[in-house]
C-alpha cells in the first residue's frame, strides 16, 4: 500500500487522537503523514495497521506532553 493510500485509510482514526489528545487537527495529520511515509513497503495490510496505529499514538501523546508542534520538512 502506498504513502498516499494509507494518508487516506487512516485519516479519521487520526482525527479521532487529536480530539481525544486534544492536540490541533493540523499536527496529528502531520504525525500520520510521517507514517504513511515511512511504513515498511513490506508489510502486510494487518500489519500496517498496527504500525500506523503505533505511529499516531506515540507521535500525538509526544505531541500532547510536549506542548510543542511538529514542523512540515522540505
């Protein structure tokens, strides 16, 4: 699956942590957008599940305990 299908796929799911986290909607799309672009190319559906479900939880709590936002890179 690529970058841009897993953006897609999992994009609610991050809309969902940054309400929850209370972190700006903005911020945790940018969490997901690392995700999406670092995730193995080889795994398998379920196992992309677990790694971007990973991802999102660790990057938006960071973000939440952190008070500080993520920047867009280059």
């Amino acid at each position: 699956m690529d970058a841009l299908k897993i953006y897609r796929t999992y994009r609610s799911f991050a809309l969902d942590l940054a309400a929850r986290h209370d972190v700006p909607v903005e911020q945790a799309l940018l969490v997901l957008a690392r995700a999406a672009s670092q995730c193995p190319p080889n795994l398998g559906p379920d196992q992309i599940t677990r790694y971007v479900h990973a991802e999102l939880e660790h990057g938006i709590v960071e973000l939440q305990q952190s008070g500080r936002g993520l920047r867009e890179t280059g």
